[in-house]
C-alpha cells in the first residue's frame, strides 16, 4: 500500500514539474500556468511604477494591497512546486531528493525565484524598509525569461560573450582614464574647478564616451575641443562594439536553435529518416517558410497535394472521422505530395502558427538530381503503401499523422 501511495506522488510530481518546468506546447494545463504567471509579472511591474505615484497610492492603495498578495501567495506556491520538483530534472535525478533541492535552492533561477517573495514575507512579520521591499519587486521581472524563449537565448548570448564583453569594459575603463588625463593637462589651469583633477575629468570623460553629452562640463580651449572630438569618435567606437558582439552572437544562437529544430524535424519524417546528413541540409534549404492564421484554411479536402508541411509553432486541427490536433513539431502531407494525390481531410489553424513548406516539385527535382534519396524514399513508400488503411485514391493522411504522432516531440 505505502509502495503504491510514493508511486501516486511521483506521479503528481512529475505531471507537476511538466507543468511548470517542460512547457510543452500542446499542454493545456502548461499554457494556462505560463499565461497567469507571465500576466501577473506584468501586473506587479505596473502595480510598482503606480505604487511610486502619491496620489494613486493613495486612491487605489486596497488594490495595491490586494494584487501585492495574490502574487505572493502565487509565487511562493510556484516557488515550493520548484523546489519539489527539483528531482525530476535531469542533472538532479542521481541525486538525492534533499541534494536536488538544495542545488536548485543555490541555483541563478532558485535565487531569483526566493528574492520574488522571501523579502515580502519578512516585511510581513519583522520591520523593513518599504523601499527596499518595493527595488525586490522589480527582481520578479527576470521571471520572465523563464516564459520567453527570446530572453533566455539573450541571456545565454550575455553568458557565452561574457569575455568578450568584460573585454570591450577593459577598454573603455582604459580609454576613460586616458581622455580624462589629457583633459586633466589641457584644461586643468581654464577650468580647474573641472577638470582640477583626474577624477573630476572621468565624470566629462564618461559621459562624452558614452556619446550622452550632457553639456554640464565642456572645454573651452581649442586643443580641448579637439581632444573631446577625438573622444566623441571614440566613444562611438566602444558602443558599437559590445552592441555587434550581443547582435551577431544573439542572431547565431537564434539560427542555430531555429537549424537545430527544423533538422530534428526534417530527421522524423518516415521517408527522410535514414538520410545522411548532407542530404536532410539539403532538404531544408528547399523550404520555404508561411505563417497562417487562426481558423485559416491550410488545406482543404479534395485539394490537390502539392507539398508537405511541418509544424513549427501553433496548432493545427486535421478533420477526419475524429478531429486531430497537432502541434509544434509535428508534419504531415509528405506521401500526399510525393504520390501527387489528393488531400483526404481539411487542415485548419487552430492557433496563429508557423510551418515550413516542402513544395511536392522541389522534392522530386531533389530525387531526380540524387539518385540514393530517390531510392530510400521509394523504398519506404512501397512499405508504406501496403499498410492496410490506405486508401487507392487517398493520401495516406491517416497514417501521415500517426507516423507524425510517434516520430514528434510534443
């Protein structure tokens, strides 16, 4: 009986940490948890910046209050699931289960997570500083990148280029003090109340560097001026150069994420499977991307198949006897436009999604121009085609989707 009660709580466990850990994007219950957290980060931002206002304070101060502790109690909740679930994580599942917890306790996430609610239990019970409590609530912000695929790449660009990037700070350290310096020599007798000293010169030398200008401090003579452009030139140089390292860094992770999946993609499908690696490259550089939106039309029935389809974000409903969604990482079509046939249901966008296209003519130009694909894909085709429930006249759709179904992460 307790044999069977853990095994029920591992169960719970880790249905829980594919909620609020995995995200998958034909989860149901994984969208609505990352939509309510990602929306009540975004209430608590606002709630702050209108907090600071005296007068709003004031008026809508229950509100605030009220706001201020729901997400408590919410992100506390979703702090203790972590943390509980912290054994379901691959790096964490030879450990034990206080072990795992404790690492991710000590980990960036787990730190970020605690400072969302532990300062505000502590003004709950103890004294504080309701300024200092109110600069925590802005820490719930970097919540977000746990929601937003975009941030995290970023923030793995900011980890991968960090020595470049404390490079490009070395230099600007170095190229503040010798601007400051010649500027100490230059001006230090016409303006000595700022440029006196080294330090007082950093501040111009800082701020000129950093192409703000603020014009309280400026030099009066004509080498000063020429030494300031000089600065201003530079300056225009050290801001460029992190911003191109996070750029092009940022735009490789993103097509290498994007290359990653569509290969894996590519690689599930039943015809393409067993193809070395130079051909699924050239496979993919035939498709072509489309965006559709919710409730559009993909593909109707008794439309001819001219090309196959794979899910890279959103839905798709695929009407046969029974309704068959499939989400991101999915495909079908392929047999249809190979065999030239027609299509045997109508495809519609559940949600906005974005698919890539093999068009039926591009892949049979590829098969006429490699004779070793033409023959894997008939090879499989013919296997295929003696499979009980297809149809003579059908595109084998049915059996596109189970294939799909067993081939695809979800």
């Amino acid at each position: 009986m307790a044999t069977k009660r853990t095994g029920s709580w591992k169960a719970v466990r880790h249905r829980l940490f594919e909620v609020i850990e995995q995200q998958a994007a034909g989860d149901l219950a994984s969208q609505i948890v990352r939509r309510l957290i990602v929306s009540l980060i975004l209430i608590n931002l606002i709630a702050v910046a209108c907090e600071s206002v005296p007068d709003v304070a004031i008026r809508y101060g229950p509100l605030l209050d009220t706001i201020e502790l729901i997400s408590l109690v919410v992100f506390s909740l979703e702090y203790c699931l972590r943390a509980w679930t912290a054994v379901e994580h691959a790096p964490y599942r030879h450990l034990r289960p206080r072990d795992a917890r404790l690492k991710f306790a000590i980990s960036a996430w787990g730190i970020i997570d605690l400072l969302a609610v532990f300062p505000f239990w502590l003004a709950l019970f103890a004294p504080a500083d309701l300024r200092v409590v109110l600069v925590f609530r802005i820490v719930r912000f970097l919540k977000l990148a746990r929601y937003s695929p975009g941030m995290r790449s970023l923030l793995d660009v900011l980890y991968a280029e960090c020595r470049a990037l404390f490079g490009c700070l070395v230099i600007l350290i170095g190229a503040t003090f010798v601007a400051a310096s010649i500027m100490y020599v230059v001006e230090r007798h016409v303006q000595p109340d700022r440029f006196g000293t080294i330090p007082d010169a950093m501040w111009w030398a800082i701020v000129t560097l950093g192409t703000i200008g603020y014009g309280d401090v400026v030099p009066v003579t004509l080498l000063g001026r020429l030494v300031a452009t000089a600065t201003i030139f530079t300056g225009l140089i050290m801001v460029a150069l992190p911003v191109g390292i996070v750029a092009t860094a940022f735009a490789e992770e993103i097509h290498r994420r994007d290359f990653i999946v569509t290969w894996g993609m590519v690689a599930r499908v039943p015809l393409f499977a067993e193809l070395n690696a130079a051909n699924i490259a050239e496979i993919m550089r035939l498709l072509r991307a489309q965006r559709v939106a919710a409730g559009e039309v993909i593909a109707r029935r008794g439309d001819p198949a001219h090309s196959m389809y794979f899910i890279s974000a959103g839905e798709v409903d695929i009407q046969l006897e029974k309704a068959v969604r499939l989400g991101a990482g999915h495909f079908f079509g392929e047999i249809a436009a190979l065999r030239k046939a027609r299509r045997s249901a109508t495809i519609t966008a559940v949600t906005s999604a974005s698919l890539l296209v093999l068009e039926a003519r591009d892949l049979h130009a590829l098969m006429e121009r490699e004779p070793g694909v033409a023959a894997h894909i008939r090879s499989v085709v013919r296997a295929r085609l003696g499979h009980e429930n297809v149809g003579p006249k059908g595109d084998l759709l049915s059996e596109e989707i189970q294939g799909a179904k067993d081939g695809a992460a979800v």
